[in-house]
C-alpha cells in the first residue's frame, strides 16, 4: 500500500454523541491490531498502572504482529483506547522518565515500519477488552 493516509481517513459513522460507536475494518493491503492491557493488568505486571499495561500491550502487539508472516506482506493500524498512552507514544518528552524508554522503543517501531497508531473511543474496543479479559490473546 503506497498512501498509509488512506486508513488515516477511517472515521467514526457521523460526528456527534449520538453516533454508533463500532469496529472497523482496515482497507484492503491492511491488518489491524486493537490491543487493551486487560490481560496483562492481571497477568504480567500485576499491579502495573493502567497507562503502563497499555504501553506494554503496544509493544506485544506490535512485536507480535511483526514476527508473524503478516508483517512482511501487510501494513498495520494499531488501535488503543488509552488516550494518554497514545500521545506519549507520539510525544515521549511529555511521558513521566519512567516510561520514557517503553514510549520511544514503540515509536521507533512504529516509524520504521510504517504503523498507523490511532486512539479510538473504549465503545470501539468493547470485542479487544472482552478477548483480554478472557485471556485470549
């Protein structure tokens, strides 16, 4: 896929609170990655900050992705309901120093390989929270 814009322009249906919040899925030539540290948060890092177990979720589903054949024929759109993940992600100097090293190894990631990172509303991500929480993933 040469224009990574054409997933930018994926939007929500309608732009006022009344609209339907729901999945989408990614133009063709396109895998998309919507991760929740649910799983994690339970597992892993225990008692890891929300923000925290969301950044360690990017980094899974990006080295994930990128192991997998997947990840040498396809372009991803990585989707994460933590708002304040995803800014430090394209802004590491605003993150607190401890998470400093985690946010600029997932924007390196992302930037090589040509991610598309995007927040999107928790209503959009009820199917990734649920899988987590049920621990598939």
């Amino acid at each position: 896929m040469s224009d990574p814009s054409i997933a930018d322009n994926l939007s929500l249906i309608g732009n006022d609170a009344s609209c339907v919040l729901a999945w989408k899925a990614p133009p063709s030539g396109f895998f998309k990655l919507n991760v929740d540290g649910a799983k994690l948060r339970n597992d892993a890092v225990g008692q890891g900050t929300p923000v925290l177990v969301e950044l360690l979720a990017l980094s899974y589903g990006l080295g994930f992705f990128f192991r997998s054949d997947w990840g040498t024929s396809s372009r991803l759109v990585l989707e994460s309901d933590s708002l304040i993940a995803v800014e430090w992600v394209f802004h590491p100097d605003k993150c607190p120093p401890m998470f400093a090293s985690l946010t600029r190894s997932i924007r390196s990631v992302i930037d090589e390989k040509h991610v598309i990172l995007r927040h999107i509303p928790r209503g959009c991500n009820v199917e990734a929270d649920a899988l987590a929480k049920a621990g598939i993933g």
